[in-house]
C-alpha cells in the first residue's frame, strides 16, 4: 500500500528542488534516546530546572556536568536509525535541503546528513562561560577526568559548560537565520518526532505553510502541530521514513 496518494504532493515531489526537514527527539527514539515528554520522557524523571537552565548550572555545576557526561555516554553508544538513513537519502535527491535539528545527539551527522542547523547545539562540545573557548570531546574529557570536584574548569578559571542551549537562553543566531531562510523557501516540510512544545523550533513548519509549502510530519502520536499539517504519518519514523524515500524516488524516476 503506497503512502503518497495526494495528487498535489506526488506533483510536488516530482518537481521541487527544495526540501526542508526538522526533527525532535522522537526521531532518535528507535536508537535507545530518551524522547522528553510523556510517561518516560526525561522531564519525568529530571527537572529542567535544575539540569537545563542557566541558573541551575551556576548552583550546582558539578551534578548539571554528570548529567551531561550521563547523557553523553548513552548518546556515544547510540547508533543512527532508518528513519536517520532515510532523511540523509532524501538530501541526495535535491538541489537545496536544509535539516533543521532540535537535537544534540549528532546521529544524523553520523548517518550522513550534511547540511544539519543544530538549533539547540551539540553535546559533544563544551565552551567556557568566562572566556568562551570551545572544547572538543577530547580536551573537555581530559579536563572533567582531571577535576577533582567534578567542575571543569578552564585555564582562565571559567567554568565549562556544554555547548547546548537551555531554557531562557537565546538559540545560535546563524541557526535560526538559516532555518528560517530554509523554511521560507522550501516546497515540502517534513516534521520528524517533534511534540512542537518548543519556540521558536516550532515556528518554522508554520512559516514554511504561510509560504505555500507542503507540509508533512511523522509521528506516532498527535503533536501540537498535527492539526495544521497537510499530511499526518502516523507512525515511527524508521519504520515510515524509508518507505517514503523508496516512493519519492520512484516519483522522482531516480532507481536503484
Ligand atoms: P518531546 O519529548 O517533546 O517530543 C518527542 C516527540 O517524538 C513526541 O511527539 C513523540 O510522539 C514523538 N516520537 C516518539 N517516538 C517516535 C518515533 N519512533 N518516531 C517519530 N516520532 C516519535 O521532544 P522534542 O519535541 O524534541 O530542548 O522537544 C523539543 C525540545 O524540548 C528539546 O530539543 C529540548 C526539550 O526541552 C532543550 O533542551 C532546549
């Protein structure tokens, strides 16, 4: 049973050269990564407070940095999915593509997306909050190791923190700059395991529809955003997405 039977979408996909995908946690669900809402997601079980705010970091830095090295643990053992695959397929099939990331985990980097905005930065770089020195993964784990406290310091004696943006922060200006210029632009919207509970990561699928996009998501369960897209998937990503790339080639005439 074939997914695409919109006649306006398949004439879409046959012509455009410009497709646009953002995602949200729930693509990296089927790779063992927490989602953050619901019944198991991390904000049950942590307080974003406590671990996601600037606040929280300058009031207990050493448990805000193990939870990070936590989370980072499990995203180093993670392995990108189909639904991770099948959105780097897609870039290979269009002049212009953007992926629009909510994510910090690099899977998609590692599944061989190339053109990825992270709009809430990365877990594997760390930057100092006095200083503003960046850290690879390397040099920020020799350090951690070092500290006898468990509160990474840089050489200027600022505290390090990860390179990801918390609550109450402001996203990367180039990120939100290039996403909205990929929204704007494109012909086809696809959303990927987002709940849309967050600006202005949620913003952009609209801006996309203001400007005649088509706009798709793909999601096991209804979002905030279900109710205005043209085209609902219900179900997991790396079970719909590579169905969907096989039919957009074959709409495309690309084989093989
Ligand atoms: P949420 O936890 O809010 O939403 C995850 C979404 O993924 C839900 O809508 C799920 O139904 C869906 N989902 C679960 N499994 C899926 C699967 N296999 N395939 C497709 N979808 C699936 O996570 P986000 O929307 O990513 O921000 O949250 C947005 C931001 O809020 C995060 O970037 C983070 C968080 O606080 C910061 O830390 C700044």
């Amino acid at each position: 049973m074939s997914l695409i039977k919109d006649s306006r979408l398949k004439k879409i996909i046959k012509n455009t050269g410009f497709v646009t995908v953002l995602t949200g946690s729930g693509i990296s669900a089927e790779s063992g990564i927490h989602t953050f809402r619901g019944d198991n997601g991390l904000w049950s079980k942590f307080s974003p407070d406590e671990l996601a705010s600037f606040e929280g970091f300058y009031k207990n830095p050493a448990r805000v940095m193990e939870w990070y090295e936590y989370r980072r643990n499990v995203i180093l053992k993670a392995k990108p999915n189909p639904g991770h695959f099948a959105i780097a397929e897609i870039e290979k099939y269009v002049q212009n593509f953007y992926l629009i990331t909510q994510n910090i985990d690099r899977l998609h980097q590692k599944a061989g997306s190339r053109n990825v905005i992270e709009l809430h930065g990365n877990i594997m770089e760390n930057y100092c909050i006095k200083c503003g020195k960046m850290f690879s993964l390397e040099e920020f784990e020799k350090i951690y190791n070092e500290s006898s406290d468990r509160i990474p310091k840089c050489e200027c004696k600022g505290l390090i923190r990860p390179n990801v943006v918390w609550f109450g922060e402001q996203l990367p200006e180039d990120a939100v700059e290039k996403a909205y210029y990929a929204s704007v632009n494109c012909d086809l919207f696809i959303i990927v395991g987002t709940s849309g509970a967050v600006r202005p990561a949620s913003d952009f699928p609209r801006y996309a529809k203001y400007n005649g996009a088509y706009i798709i998501e793909v999601n096991p369960c209804r979002s905030f955003l279900t109710d205005f897209v043209d085209l609902w998937f219900e179900g997991k990503a790396g079970e719909i997405l590579p169905e969907f790339v096989e039919e957009f080639k074959n709409l495309k005439g690309i084989n093989g």
